[in-house]
C-alpha cells in the first residue's frame, strides 16, 4: 500500500497532510484496479480522488493563512488510522471511505471557525465518502 | 514523521545576478551559510565588493529607459509570467526556506504565498498606475493632468527572518511602475532569493531591470551613497532602521525603512480563552518568534483574565514541538543562528537577574538527531515589570513576557510606554473595547481577536514611532507611491 504515513497531527499542516495520505492511498488501491463488478467503480472513484487531491494540494497552498501555525493538541489521529492490511479491494476501499467520512466530518468541524474554505471542502468531501461507501456496499 | 527532502544538500559559492547574468562576484571573501537545524554549511555567500555594485547600478540605469517605455500592459504580462514560474517552484522555495532560516514549512509555504501575492497585486498597476485629470482645470480652455512616472532605480535592503517575502513587497511594484532594481539579500539567508532569481531568469525582463548583490552592510552603504540610485526600501532592527533613513536621506533618496517592534497582546476576561491561546501561541511562536508581527508581550487585564488564561497558555506553550522545519509535524523550528542564541538566552539570563520569574524555560531543550541546532524551546516569564529588559526591548525570539494590567486603559498605557509602535492586537467580544482599541493605539498593525496582523499584499504593511521611517509603506497602493512620482502638465491648445 502507499507510502503514506498517517502520522499523528500537532498542527493544520499536518492536518491537511493526513487528508492528502487518505486520497493518496485510496487513489492507488482504485488505480491498481480490480476485474469483475467492481472495475469501473473502481476507476470512476480513482478519477474522483485524484481531483481531490488536487483540491487539497491548492488548498493547501493557496488557502492556508498564518491560522494554520496554531499548534493542535487535542486530535487523536490514530482513531482515523486505516487498517491497510486487507486483501479484499472492496473491503479496504469501504475501509478506507468509512474513515474518511469519519476524519472529514471532524475535521470540518474544527475548521469551522478558522478557515471556512477549508471547512466546507472537507464537509464536501465527507458527504462524497458517504456517497462512495454505498456504491461499494451495494457491488 | 519523514523529512521533507531537501532541494539540495549544498548550494555551494553563490554569484551575482547582474544584467541578466549570473556573475562570478567581485569578492575577496565569502561567508558560510548555515542551515540552523544542523549547523552545516550549505552554501557560501560572497562580500561583493563596492567596484561591483556600479557594475549592477550602471546596468539598472541603462535599462531604465526602455523599461519605462515599454507599456505597463507588457510589464505586468513579465509578472504573469513571474508569478506562473513562482507557482511552480512554490514548494521548492519554501524548502529553500526552511533550510536556510530554520522556520517550520508550512510557515515557509506561507511566506511563499505571500510573495507570490504581492507578484499577483503588481499585475494590476494598469490600474493602480493611472494618473488622472481635469478638463478646464487650469482655466477655460486649459487642461490639467497629473501623470504617474517611474523614477529609476530603486534597492532593498533586506533582512533574514522573511528569505523570500519582503524583497516583493517593493520590487514587483518599482518594476512594473516602470523602474529597475536592484536586491541585496540579507547574507545570514541568501539562498532563496538567488534560487529566486533563477527564475526571475526566466520570466522575460529584459537584462538590467532586476539584480541582486549579495552582501554585508559594506554593500548596504554603497548602495545608500550611489548618485544612480533613486531610492532605498529597508526592513530590519530599528537602530538599523534609523541608520539607513539617516544616511540614505543624506543622499537625497527616497526611502522607506521598517523597524523593530515590542508587540503587546492584550486578553480581557471575556475573550474567547481556548481560540484565543491558540491563536497566541502561533502568534507568539511563529517563525520562533523571529518577526516583526511576533507578540512579545502578554497582557491579561484584570485578575480574571490572568487567572483563565496564564495557565492556558502555559500548558499549549509546553506542548509546542520543537525541530527541524522539514518535518511537517513541527511547530516551531530553531532561531537563524547561533549568534542569534546567544542573544536569545542573554535576555533570559537578563529576565532572572532583573527578578521576573521563569516558568517555561527553554534553554535546556535537547532536539534528538538535531544536538547541534540553534534551538531553543518555548520561554515565558511571569511577574514581569513594564520597566524591566525583557519587557521593553525586541528579543526577536521564543520568549514570552506576561505583564498583568488592571484595566483596558493601563493597558493601553503599557503599549504606548513602548517607543515601538509596529503591532497591537486585542481579545475580546466587547465590540466597545475593540472600536478603542483600534481607535486609540499607536501602531501600524492592530488586531482583533487576531494575533499576526499580517497585511495582505493589497494593502500597506503599517508601523508607527520607531517601528517605521519614512512615509509610504511597503506592499499596495503605498508602494505605487513610493516608485512614482506626479508630473503634473497643464495645456493651452492655441
């Protein structure tokens, strides 16, 4: 699986590297790709996460004020941690939507107040997980 | 969490970027530049002498004429085309950053903003550059206009805490007004603005309309003394400050020289407490305090305050990771130097002996794999008098001086003892206290519920009292001004 981390978050910046280690990871499962039912599925929501990534990648360069430099100490990250050693592809893909309904219903939250962008693209993005974890359910 | 690679591990001897071309420096001596966080040497910056500085100002001058002549409209397309190649490099120069000035990355990558910003609001001076005019202002039949004109060539002169930044809040503005310039980057960081060039190499000015020298003060005085230089924009200590309006004003330059400052934040009892600790501590120990925006001192007014947010601050500021910028997980990474440590602890050592008491002490902090950096962990001091050191003058560091007040008035009492006046920043959501704040403080930069006042590129970045000489600020309209002058032409058709 990705290189990604999902190393703990002690500030914005890290906040915003944990979502981009979520679409990175969830871009690579769909990408390998999968034969049967779930194939185009699988390639539609690679494309989807691609394009989000992108989002964050600007977000993170074009939003982020010096609020982001406001050190975070109360998030426990290891709770949205995915398990990454599933070997079904569905099931590590619903593993990995479900945890980042979790993570972006959160964290839209405490961006609520210091940087609406942020807020409402991570509010956008948990309701696409939502979406994304039903059409897996129902492969 | 892995480090960020860095760009490169060495840069090696710097050159000269002179019109248009990179040039081996006229220099007897070179100065090491340190990476902070491990105290290696990653490039060598030359001490450029005088000689070469005619060669870069004769070559500005010369570039003058057909500059200004070329449309604004052409001027601001090179910007475009800056501000596409800033974009791409975007992240590289705030690795640059970190590497060279310690700060943590995503501050690097905030600062990279803010340049690219200031590209993005020079774009727009077919606008902000128009003059304007009055038919039959003179007398019937006789026309006035005032016309907006480029003057020739400017300088910065600028400081090591903002690598990237500061440089762009004035020379996009001279040059899409229509004048060349010349940059000379602050010799503790030079790295970044010579990578910076690289790009500038490639973005289309025609050769001469922008340089860089690389430095020591030496070079800062040639350029204050040289008759072909219209005018000299400065950033730095106030003495400094004081020194290059003095001296370049001698000269007969236009110049516009930002100072040190001592900046308060004051919490009253019906502030928002955790947003608002969280909010200082960023402004506090950003950039490990090494900015003219940093808060310095605290200020709870009355028992209340003090009692809900002193412990507050003091349990998040121990919670601050300390380390090497290049780890994404890092809150605040080590000061410029070690010099600059040095000096840092002297005024923690000048804090204990003059009787305030240290209750965060961050001398001793130990960085694993980092032994050799110029760290130093989050300070703060209690019971600390406004006649004491600490509480006075700029520590340009981690270290935070927590001075009670009894009212909003003593407070604004407090800010104003101060000969500084750069930034102010309040915590309250009594609207009433906030109007007189904003109304009643003398300072360039005022805050509400918000701790780095940081103007937009947009808008001029402020300073009063011995924060700022001069009359026009960096960055905005302000900037338009100071690179311009009006030429004012009234006309009878006979």
């Amino acid at each position: 699986m990705a290189k990604c981390e999902f190393s703990e978050c002690s500030n914005f910046g890290s906040l915003l590297r944990f979502s981009t280690d979520f679409e990175e990871t969830a871009l690579e499962l769909y990408q390998k790709g999968v034969s049967g039912a779930a194939a185009e599925l699988f390639s539609t929501l690679a494309q989807k996460h691609k394009k989000r990534l992108d989002e964050l990648e600007l977000a993170r360069r074009e939003k982020l004020r010096e609020e982001i430099l406001e050190p975070i100490t109360d998030f426990d990250s290891k709770k949205y941690k995915p398990n990454l050693n599933i070997s079904d592809p569905v099931k590590m893909a619903i593993e990995l939507e479900e945890k980042m309904v979790q993570f972006y219903t959160d964290v839209s939250n405490r961006w609520k107040t210091i940087q609406r962008e942020i807020s409402r693209i991570c509010e956008r993005f948990a309701k696409q997980n939502e979406d994304f974890v039903s059409k897996l359910k129902a492969l | 969490m892995a480090l960020l690679p860095e760009v490169k591990k060495n840069y090696g001897a710097l050159k000269n970027y002179i019109n248009g071309e990179w040039v081996e420096a006229d220099a007897d001596k070179y100065n090491d530049v340190v990476n902070p966080a491990t105290n290696e040497v990653i490039a060598k910056v030359p001490m450029t002498s005088k000689k070469q500085i005619d060669e870069a100002v004769s070559a500005a001058n010369e570039a003058w004429e057909a500059w200004r002549e070329t449309p604004p409209v052409t001027r601001a397309r090179v910007l475009f085309k800056m501000k596409e190649i800033l974009e791409q490099n975007y992240e590289n120069i705030a690795r640059i950053m970190t590497q060279e000035q310690g700060k943590a990355i995503d501050e690097a990558r905030g600062e990279a903003r803010r340049t690219i910003e200031n590209v993005e609001c020079a774009t727009s001076v077919t606008t902000l550059m128009m003059g304007y005019n009055l038919e039959d202002g003179a007398a019937s039949g006789i026309d006035e206009d005032a016309v907006i004109s480029p003057l020739g060539t400017f300088a910065a002169i600028c400081p090591f805490n903002f690598p990237a930044m500061i440089a762009f809040w004035f020379w996009p503005y001279a040059v899409a007004t229509g004048n060349t310039y010349i940059v000379k980057p602050s010799r503790q960081v030079p790295i970044t603005m010579n990578y910076i060039f690289e790009l500038i190499d490639q973005a289309g000015f025609p050769p001469g309309v922008v340089n860089m020298v690389n430095g020591s003060h030496e070079l800062a005085d040639a350029l204050m003394e040289h008759p072909g230089i219209k005018g000299i924009s400065f950033v730095g200590s106030t003495p400094i400050a004081k020194y290059v309006y003095e001296n370049s004003s001698k000269y007969g330059k236009r110049v516009q020289t930002q100072g040190g400052a001592k900046n308060s934040l004051v919490v009253m009892e019906d502030a928002v407490m955790d947003k608002t600790v969280a909010n200082m501590l960023a402004s506090f120990y950003g950039c490990t305090g090494q900015r003219c925006l940093a808060g310095a001192n605290l200020v709870p007014v009355g028992k209340k305050a003090y009692d809900i947010v002193v412990p507050k601050f003091i349990e998040g500021a121990k919670k601050i990771r300390v380390g090497y910028g290049l780890d994404e997980n890092t809150n605040m990474g080590p000061v410029v130097s070690q010099a600059a440590k040095k000096k840092i602890l002297g005024y923690i050592q000048k804090g204990i002996d003059e009787g305030a008491k240290l209750v965060l002490d961050g001398r001793g902090i130990k960085v694993p794999g980092y032994e050799n950096g110029a760290f130093i962990g989050p300070t703060i001091f209690e019971d600390v008098a406004p006649d004491m050191t600490i509480a006075k003058e700029e520590i340009f560091g981690p270290v935070v001086s927590i001075i009670e007040r009894d009212s909003f008035d003593d407070a604004i009492d407090l800010i104003h003892q101060s000969p500084f006046g750069n930034a102010a920043s309040i915590y309250t959501q009594n609207g009433r206290w906030a109007r007189d704040f904003r109304y009643r403080v003398q300072a360039g930069n005022i805050g509400i519920n918000i701790g780095i006042v940081a103007a937009m590129a947009y808008f001029p970045f402020g300073g009063y009292k011995d924060s700022f000489f001069g009359t026009l600020h960096g960055q905005g309209k302000d900037a338009i001004n100071f690179f311009t002058d009006r030429k004012v032409v009234i006309t009878r058709w006979l």
